[in-house]
C-alpha cells in the first residue's frame, strides 16, 4: 500500500524560480535560499519518494473566478509550466501520478470532501518555483505529482479547520491505495506578506516563527484562527498558510523536524522545513467508495468515473469543443480533417463516423456531449436513444407516452 515518508514545506514566491533560471546561486542576496534546499534536496535522494503531493494556490492563472473552487485535484499525466504574463519558464513538464490521483480523490469524495477535478491545466509559480529548486538545474523530474489547488484568493475560503482535517483525510486515502508507493507531501506558500493595498510591503518574522514552532508542535492551535487573524498577523497573503495544514494534517501527532530555514530578503518571508513521522506510520482503514457498489449490475448503465474520464478525455474534448461555431464549421467541412488535426486515433474517428452512439458510449464518451454531436449532423435525441437501444426510432417511440422528436440543436 502507499505509505507517506515525511512532509516538506516551502514559501512559493516566484523570485525562487528566477532565482534558479538565471543561476544566482552564487550572489549573496540568492545565496541563503539556495542553501536552504540544500538538506530537502538530499532527502529526496536518500529516500526516493515516488511522487510528491503538491499543495499550492494558483495565481489567477489557470483558474479564474468563472469557476473557483475550494480544492481543485489533478488528475492529468503532464503538468507544463503556465505563461504568467512573461512567457512560460523553459523547463520540462511535471509529470503527473494520475492513477493515485484519481485513487486519492475517489476516496476523499467518499470521506464527504468535495473536490473538483482538473486537466489541460498548466501549474504556475506555486507548484514550478519551489519544485525547480528540488533538483539539479539539469537534471530530470526524479518523481511523479499530484497537485492538489486550493482556493485561497476569492473569500469565503476554507477554514483552517478544515484544511488540517483535508490532511488527515489524504493521510487516510494515501494509506487506502493499494500500490506501493513512496509519497512525500509537500506544502507551498507564505510565509508573511502582502502584496495590495497601503499595507503592501507588510512583514511579521515573530509571527512567522511562531506559525513554524506551533504548526510542529501544536497545530490545533493554529486550525483555531480565523482568516482575519491570520491576515492580520502574516498580512493577507500570507494567509495562504492554510495550506501548511493539510500537510500537517497528513502527517501522525508528533513529527521530527529534519531541516527549517528562514530568511527575509525583500516582500516575502521565505521559508522551507522537512519533516518525518515519530512513530511508524499507522495504516488507518481508509475510506471505501460503496455509493456505486452494484451499479456494474444495472445492465446497460456505465457511471462516469475518473477512470472512464480519463479513458474518453480526447474524444470527449473533441465533441464538446463543438460548442464552438467554428470548430463546427471545420467539422462539417471536413469531418475526416478535423478529427486527424484534434489527434482521434483510428478506433475514435470510426466511432464518430458511423454515428456508433452505443458503442461511444461503452467507447467512454459522456451522453452529454453525443448530444452536441448530434445537433451538430441533425439528428434528434430520439434517435440516439432509439439507436443505444438498438430499436428502430418507431419502437422506440412506442415506449413513450406522447411520440415527439427534440434535441439541442435550434
């Protein structure tokens, strides 16, 4: 089963992957953040964790306010860095741990977390800042992530109760997954700072310490501060700390600390530590998904899962992307074409074209993008019905109580 081997943290500022990407290893402003990654950097090597779950908020670059979730899970098998503005950093994509992903976050869903589920999203500064700095500049990823977002920016946000119980639960689903894998959590963002208002430029190193000693030794304290305390000690941006206790959280009762650095050089408390269990890490019975137990016995019914998302992705990007006139035009321009340039393999493109409406469906399409496809070639949703059946759209309509025709197309 997956085990958890011992917990990083470490403050996101985008100056730290500056920092690696122009070389100031040597200049001595850089020089003591360099040499705080040091330690973590050869923890990694000594234990050799299979993948790293990644705790960080996004900058209002990949996930904007048309859709903001509390805790947004990826599932994906790559992670590009993000364009921030400036152009994307030039380093090589995250690769992602897509099976445990979706394995963590069947089980947080059935311990009653709600979360939302992401992919095509690239990660910005708070995942690739403090990553780049876990390894060579050179050197490939040595490890897999899960990046778990969390929505700190758009109040209400989730308490710090809440984030620390998140933890305890990741602890609970990570011991569920039957494979065996090293995973090392990782926390990013803080320490104090603030970065808006007349109050921009707001530090409290006392503050700052006082988070790092509690969050070892007494974390419950600190899941009983609201979001003004926290900003009103560590400035508003510097509440992002939440997130340190859903690493916490995962972690047993008491950890001994490993490494922790701190240093001040400008507009954010830069800080990192390395944490490990005291005691062995008990295996607690993690949460069973039993909401769909018995629905492979409702013949003709396929529930869509993560996995059988993940399976259909391509095919249902492509027919969702048929919302957009002008992937339709393409489309009954050159059914062939467009289907090639989206990158359909052979079996999906057969599908599609002979308007196999069942077997997308056991193929791992979702009904409800069938129904885009079908407005776009005038077909009716009766017809598909009538079609997944295997009737003809008479008998079909022999079962219904009026015989009417209707899609989504206008």
């Amino acid at each position: 089963m997956a085990r958890i081997i011992g917990a990083i943290a470490t403050s996101h500022t985008p100056t730290i992957g500056f920092a690696r990407d122009r070389s100031l290893s040597a200049d001595p402003v850089w020089r003591p953040i360099f040499e705080a990654y040091g330690p973590i950097r050869d923890w990694l090597e000594d234990k050799r964790p299979d993948v790293l779950l990644t705790i960080y908020n996004d900058h209002i670059t990949s996930f904007f306010f048309d859709h903001y979730s509390a805790f947004a899970l990826g599932v994906d098998d790559r992670y590009a860095p993000a364009d921030e503005g400036g152009g994307p950093r030039d380093i090589a994509d995250l690769p992602g741990a897509s099976e445990l992903a979706r394995g963590l976050g069947v089980s947080l869903m059935a311990d009653e977390f709600d979360l939302s589920f992401f992919r095509d999203k690239p990660l910005d500064h708070g995942c690739f800042s403090p990553l780049s700095m876990l390894k060579a500049p050179s050197a490939p990823w040595a490890w897999r992530v899960v990046p778990l977002q969390v929505g700190v920016l758009q109040f209400p946000i989730p308490t710090a109760r809440r984030c620390y119980r998140l933890g305890q639960a990741l602890r609970r689903a990570i011991a569920a997954y039957p494979e065996d894998l090293k995973v090392a959590i990782v926390a990013t963002g803080g320490l104090s700072h603030q970065v808006h208002g007349e109050r921009c430029g707001f530090n409290n190193p006392t503050w700052d310490h006082q988070f790092l000693d509690l969050l070892e030794t007494d974390p419950e304290a600190l899941t009983r501060l609201t979001h003004a305390e926290y900003a009103e000690l560590g400035g508003l941006e510097g509440a992002e700390v939440i997130m340190w206790l859903i690493m916490r959280g995962a972690m047993g009762k008491t950890v001994r600390r490993l490494h922790r650095s701190y240093y001040l050089p400008s507009m954010t408390a830069i800080a990192t530590g390395l944490w490990e269990d005291v005691e062995p890490h008990q295996h607690e019975g993690g949460f069973v998904d039993d909401q769909l137990a018995g629905a492979e016995t409702i013949a003709g019914t396929y529930p869509y899962t993560l996995d059988r998302s993940a399976r259909g992705y391509r095919l249902n990007r492509f027919l969702h992307d048929l919302i957009d006139p002008e992937r339709r035009r393409q489309f009954l321009a050159d059914e062939m074409g467009a289907m090639s340039t989206a990158g359909l393999t052979a079996e999906e493109i057969g599908l599609v074209s002979r308007r196999d409406w069942r077997g997308l469906i056991h193929y791992g399409a979702i009904f409800f993008v069938l129904e885009k496809l079908a407005a776009v070639v005038g077909v009716s949703n009766l017809h598909v019905y009538a079609a997944m059946r295997g009737e003809t759209l008479d008998d079909f309509q022999k079962t219904r109580n009026a015989s009417i025709q209707y899609g989504v197309a206008r």
